[in-house]
C-alpha cells in the first residue's frame, strides 16, 4: 500500500504548483484553473487523510469543495466572459483601469 | 438531514427544537427565493416591489432573530444544533444583529441608486439575501464545514454583486480581481483546514480545540515515538489566518480592497465594506478563540532538550494589527477618489477591530463586536451620503463632488460629517465608544508590548482624522464646482437617518448596546487569556511561557 506521506507530498505539490501559477501567469482563465488546482490538492490530502484515519468527515468535506468549486467556476467564469466582452483581451496585466 | 431523520425518527422534534436555531436563515432563504420568482413576473422596468419584498425579508428574520434571543441566549445559555455543526449563543446572535443590520440599511440604500444606473433588477436584492444567509451561518457555524461552505456562500454572492453593473469596464475589473483574490485565498485558508484536519482528526471546532494541547506538546507521543507537531500546527495555523486576512482586507493582504471597493456599485461597497468585513470577523473570531484558544500564547518548548518555544497567532495578529493601521492611514492620505480614501480607511478598521481579538480580555471582546456593530452604522451612512451624489451624469465618487455641499444640502452635509467623525473617533459619536473599549482592553492587559501597540493605535486615528477632515473642508469651505442639486430619495433619506440617529445615540447613551455585546463577549467558549499571570513571580512580562487559562 502507498504510505500516507506520498498522498500528502504530492498534495503539498499540487498546492505549490497551482500557487505558483497564480502568481506568474497572466491570463485570467490560466490563473483560475491554477486555482482549481489548488482546490483539488487539498481534496486530494482530505482523501488521504480520511482513508488513512476511517473517517467519514474528510470525505465529506472533499464533496463540498467540489460543488462549492463548481458555483465558483460559474461565477467566475461569467465574470471573465463579462470582462472579455467589454475589453477583447483576458490578460489581467491590461485591466488596469483600476490604478493600482 | 436524512441521518437526522433517522436518528430522531421524529419530524415534529426536529421541527421544534433544531429547525428554530436555524429559523432566521431559513427565512431569509425563502424570501431571496421568492424575490427571483417575483423578479420575473414583473414587468422590466417595475422592480421595486423585489426591494419592499427583500426588506420584508430582513425585518422577519429579524423578528425571528429575536425570538431565538429571548428563548434561549438572553440569559448567557447557548445550544448547539445539526450534529454540533452550529450553535446559538449570544455572540451568534449579536452578529447576526449586525448583518441584518446592514443588509436591511443596504438595501434601503440601493433603491435609488439601481435606478440612477439603470440595473433595477430582482436578482440584486436576492443576492444581498444570500450572502446574508452565508454570514449568518459563519456567526453560527463551529465546525470548519459549516464555516467554509457558509464563507463561500457568501463570497459567490458578492462577486456577483460587485461586477453586478456589468455594462461598466471598471465593475468588470474590480469584480475579476475580488473574485481570482477571493478564490485564491479560499484555497490557502482551506489547506489550512485540510492540515489541521490531518493532525486532529476532526473538523469540529471544540474537538479541535480539545486535540491541541496535546499534540503541540514538544514530546508528542502517537505512535511510541516523539514527534514534534508544532510546526505542521503553526504552519496550518498561519495558512487560515492567511486566508481571513484576505477576507478582512489586512495588510499585506489587502491589495483586492481598494480596486473592489472603488469599482464595485456603490451600493454594494457600502454592503461589502460593513456586512462581509463584520462576517469575516465573526468568523476570524470564531476560527481562533473557539477553535484555536491554545496557540495563542507562546508554544512551550523543552530547555533540557534545545526544543525551542514558538511564538503564538497573538504575535502574528499584533503585527499585522499594526501594520494594518498604519499602512490603511498612510495610503488613505494621499487618495482622490472617496471610495478608494474610504477603502483604504476600512482596511484600517480592521487593523483596529483586531485589537480586540488580541487583549483576549472581556474589555476587548466587548469592543471587537461593539466596534464591528458601530463601523457597520457609521460606514454604511457615509457610503449613503456617497450614494446621494449620484446623479444624472455625476459619478459622485471623486473628493471634487463633495464641493461646496454646505449650499446644495445642508442636511445631508451635517449627517456626513457625524458619520465622518465617528469614523474618526471624536466624541460625543459612537465611533469613539467603540475605539474606547478596543483601546482600553488593550491596556488592561498591561503587557507593554501591547500598550505600545495601543499608543501607536491612538496616534494613527490622530492621522486619520486628517483625511476625515478633508472631506469636511470640501463639503464646508470649497466653493461649488457643479450647480446640479441633490435630491435625496426618501428610502435613502430614512436609511440615512436611521444610521445617524443610532451613531448619536450610541455615542451618548451606549449602555444597551453595551449590555448586549458584552453578553456576546461572555458567550461560551470564547476563551479569555491573561498575558500577565506569570508577571508577579518571574518578573518578566513579555509572552509568558505555557498555555492561556480557560475561563
């Protein structure tokens, strides 16, 4: 059987990786998806955990985080069609009506 | 639910006894269900029977508010409902005031204004509903399922509201930014939650809170050998607090406030700027004095074995509390736009509403929910006075609007610069009863490390008031740049006077509000913590070692 720290390394992995991408890329639908990478990092250590102590309550949780990421995805995506329809260009550097 | 049909195996008892905890919320789901429906039967153009209808929402969940208080909280007592996943107690219920509070007064606010815009739609006003549901449900909820899905419900919402003038380039941005800011810290602060999961073994607040001393033991034994969990806590610890200092806009996470704040709809940054900071407030509050009370101090070490003592989420929030105020005054000074000087003066309320949660005594308590009840009176009245410059062609939102306003509406003038100086701290208003309290608790504590931070505290909201005071040199002294009068619409008249007459009255006879929060402070399980016990026989004060003491 794979130990416990395996699931949770590659998790802590995932989690950097979708951080990271938040960070350095650009356009908006990169940056959310770098997002949802984040979210199923931690579903991921929710599993592990949840198998690894035979508890129900992570499993559960990992249920909600995915519908909650499902609203989210409606939400956001709406928002950039919105933006996308009144600019032409997803790349978050060019909103900048906003002074920052 | 189904489990609680099975467990009970009685319909009527849970209609009695668990349903009622939750009577306000269900209320309110059912109106802002009834306002979509009753948004598509009315002609475009007539919706303002959804606002009378939303209002009517917030009064019952009001009234059923209540009566929860009465029938259970008012003598100090609270119950826990769902499978110990939300419980009413006073500081519940107090919050839940305040968001209702502010919603109703947002929604008073809005009427005009979506017309100004040309966006009166049902579905706004629903989704003010919503998000009231989701903060109620944070004031309530002691487990970290119920506290994450009740701040998303929330979140979702306001993104909507904040890109809600969708035709409006700068809603757009300010509504992508919220909500890739917003998103992304939900993920940091649920890592958080998948950690502390993975160390104790529940998501349930008190079985955490229960968990902790033990594991943040330096000779932790599971498995017949010592580990050292202290800093996985730590680090699980610093990640929520990450994630809540997004929500509550604290430096260094604030960059989202001022773009959301000055983009979004007027109206709905009145409503984000009081009712979702005081939600991610009761939240904070409920995530680090409930869940957390053992990591505030600092975590002991071992001498004999070179294990060091880690410093607590006091340290943490000392510092960002202080870097919060002063970064909020100095980058407000300089601003030209109202909304944006008045975002980055939220983000300074916040720093001080943080004072409370950090003197951890009953004074600072009392002064983290008053001052949260008082900033959601007195923000939300100024950001009306904002909302009533807006007219036919006029934004309203730039320092020259407010020119010369003495001469178009005195009235207006005077209740903005009651508002102005009671976010300013000046008495007789309820500003300063509220600074008083956080202040003074800080104080009490007499740990000097705290006073200093209550001193630097006084002499920001000194600055502060320079950029108050700017507002009222433009509305008294400058002459008039436009000649367009200000009309008031009578719902905003009414919600306007409502706020001011509860910030006078407040500021002069606070007793009841007074009585009310402190109950709140007292609820159980919001553990008190004495920096000092250790003062008198080693003769050092600054984070005395070894865990707080529980009330």
């Amino acid at each position: 059987m794979i130990p416990l720290s395996w699931y949770l390394g590659l998790s802590a992995l995932l989690f950097t990786i979708g951080a990271v991408g938040v960070f350095i890329k650009r356009n908006a639908i990169t940056i959310f998806l770098c997002i949802e990478l984040m979210l199923n990092a931690v579903n991921l250590t929710f599993v592990a955990l949840s198998s690894y102590f035979g508890d129900m309550g992570g499993q559960l949780f990992v249920f909600i985080v995915m519908t909650v990421a499902a609203a989210e995805a409606a939400v956001g995506l709406a928002i950039i069609i919105s933006i996308f329809r009144n600019r032409e260009s997803l790349n978050v550097d060019e909103a900048d009506s906003l002074k920052l | 639910m189904l489990a609680l049909i099975q467990a009970t195996n009685d319909l009527k008892t849970i209609g009695d006894q668990v349903v009622q905890l939750i009577m306000p919320e269900v209320i309110l789901t059912l109106f802002a269900c009834a306002a979509l429906v009753l948004d598509v039967m009315l002609p475009r153009g007539r919706k303002r029977p959804v606002a009378w209808l939303s209002l009517a929402g917030v009064g019952f969940a009001l009234v059923s508010l209540g009566f929860l208080y009465f029938n259970i909280t008012s003598e100090g007592k609270s119950r826990l409902g769902f499978f110990n996943m939300i419980v009413i107690d006073n500081y519940a219920v107090v919050f839940k005031l305040i968001f209702l509070i502010g919603a109703g007064l947002s929604i008073l606010l809005s009427i005009r204004y979506l017309d100004e815009e040309g966006e009166q739609r049902g579905e706004y006003y629903s989704l003010i509903l919503f998000s009231v549901v989701g903060m109620m449900f944070m004031a309530s909820g002691v487990d970290l399922l119920t506290l994450f899905i009740s701040l998303e419900l929330m979140a979702i919402s306001v993104y909507i509201l904040v890109g809600y003038t969708k035709r409006d380039r700068r809603s757009n941005e300010a509504s992508m930014k919220y909500f890739l800011l917003g998103a992304f810290s939900s993920g940091v602060l649920l890592y958080g939650i998948s950690m502390i999961y993975g160390l104790t073994g529940s998501t349930n607040l008190a079985n955490i809170a229960k968990a902790l001393p033990i594991i943040i033991s330096p000779a932790y034994e599971p498995l017949g050998q010592t580990v050292d969990l202290r800093y996985l806590v730590l680090m699980s610890m610093i990640l929520m607090a990450a994630g809540m200092f997004f929500k509550v806009a604290a430096v260094p996470f604030h960059m989202w406030a001022p773009d959301a704040y000055e983009g979004a709809p007027t109206s709905t940054t009145a409503f984000m700027s009081v009712a979702v900071k005081a939600a991610s407030f009761a939240m904070f509050g409920r995530l680090f004095l409930y869940g957390l009370p053992d990591l505030r101090d600092t975590l002991a070490g071992n001498a004999d074995k070179n294990i060091p003592g880690l410093p607590g989420w006091a340290v943490l929030l000392g510092v960002i509390a202080a870097i919060t105020i002063v970064w909020g005054n100095l980058a407000a000074l300089t601003q030209n736009n109202t909304k944006r000087l008045l975002a980055y003066s939220s983000i300074s309320h916040a720093g001080y509403t943080m004072l409370g949660l950090i003197a951890a005594n009953e004074t600072g308590y009392t002064g983290f929910i008053l001052y949260l009840f008082i900033y959601t009176l007195m923000n939300l009245g100024v950001f009306g006075c904002i909302i009533a410059l807006r007219r036919h062609g006029i934004q309203g939102d730039r320092m020259e609007d407010l020119n010369g306003l003495m001469k178009k509406a005195p009235w207006l003038t005077v209740m903005m610069t009651i508002f102005l100086l009671s976010l300013g701290g000046i008495p007789p208003t309820a500003g300063f009863i509220g600074k008083l309290y956080l202040f003074a608790g800080l104080i009490e504590t007499g740990n000097p490390w705290l006073v200093r931070l209550a001193i630097l505290a006084v002499l920001m909201s000194a600055v502060s008031l320079y950029y108050y005071i700017r507002f009222i040199r433009a509305m008294y002294i400058e002459p008039e740049t436009e000649m367009q009068p200000v009309k008031l619409a009578p719902s905003l008249q009414t919600a306007l006077a409502v706020a001011v007459l509860l910030v006078m009255l407040i500021g002069v006879y606070p007793q009841p509000l007074l009585r009310l929060t402190q109950k709140a402070a007292q609820a159980q399980g919001l553990k008190t913590h004495d920096y000092d016990q250790k003062k008198a026989d080693e003769g050092e004060i600054e984070r005395p070692p070894g865990a707080g003491t529980g009330r």
